[in-house]
C-alpha cells in the first residue's frame, strides 16, 4: 500500500530526469537542402549541441515526408573516392555542438515519393541512445554542394533495410 503513496513521487522525478535531459541536447537550424523532383535521396542538416557533461548519440531518426527510408550518413574519402557511408549512429562528444552539414554527417532520406520545394517543411524526429527523441521542422533550402558532386565522384553505400522511414545506423 505504501508504494500508491511514493508512486506519484517517483514519476514526478523520472519526468523531471527526463525533461532536464532534453534541454541537454539542444537540435538548430534543420534544413533540408533543394533537389530536383526526380532526386532518388535527400539531405537533412542541421546543428545538434550536446551540453551535458556525458556522451551521447543520434541512433535513429524518421520523418513526416513519405521516404522508403530513412539513414544516418557521413560523407567520407574512401579508395580516392568521396561516399555517403550508412552509419548505426551519429556520435554528440560530451559539451560539444556537432554540425550536419554537406560533406559530413548527416540524415539521408532514401527515395523520397515526392520532393518538397524550397521554402516548404518537413518534420524530422531524433532518436538519441538514451531513448529520448526530440522533433524539429526543417525547412527546403538551397545549399552548397557536397565534395565531388557533379563529377560523378561519389557513391552512396545504403544498408537493405525493410520497412516504413525509421532507420538505425552506427560508427
């Protein structure tokens, strides 16, 4: 009986725990850059600051645009070759702000059913690895290009995933 007494005390500090998280990692300026209306995949960036004193990752993201899936990339030299490699997580070093941004990590949105116009948004969700998420609207913007683009110098490496547009990527 006396745990019906502690019960509201208990939820009372796990929604504080969790709501002190949240403003731990705070997510800027989400974009989604510009492409044609024929294009097979879209970029979403943004800044994401960690100002906890721990460690902590992006381990999932989704999106209110209808996509076959969704994929957490870095861009990166390999073989003398510029590609967009899926990775199971996008790590956020402790007091640090980690930027996705063209060239870098970012949020691959794989075979979008139609592609929003500039000025247009899009909700974007983050799963971070301690189970929180947090949802920014990001708006079309035009953006620079990334390394190699239009020299047909880069290559998109995609995991085989089934399902709706959640995906899981890692380091």
């Amino acid at each position: 009986m006396k745990i019906f007494l502690y019960f509201p005390a208990m939820m009372a500090l796990l929604l504080t725990a969790f709501a002190a998280q949240a403003h731990e990692i705070q997510v800027t300026d989400a974009w989604l850059r510009a492409a044609p209306p024929n294009a097979p995949a879209l970029g979403v960036f943004m800044q994401i600051e960690n100002a906890s004193d721990g460690n902590h990752a992006v381990v999932a993201a989704r999106t209110t645009l209808d996509v076959a899936r969704v994929e957490l990339h870095r861009t990166m030299m390999q073989d003398g070759v510029m590609q967009m490699v899926p990775h199971d997580r996008i790590p956020l070093a402790a007091e640090t702000t980690t930027r996705l941004e063209p060239g870098s990590w970012h949020v691959m949105l794989i075979t979008p059913k139609t592609v929003p116009v500039e000025g247009e948004t899009i909700g974007v969700t983050l799963v971070f690895d301690d189970g929180t998420e947090q949802t920014v609207t990001a708006e079309v913007r035009k953006g620079q290009k990334m390394a190699g683009e239009g020299k047909h110098m880069h290559k998109h490496k995609h995991k085989h995933k089934h399902g709706g547009s959640s995906a899981t990527t890692t380091n």
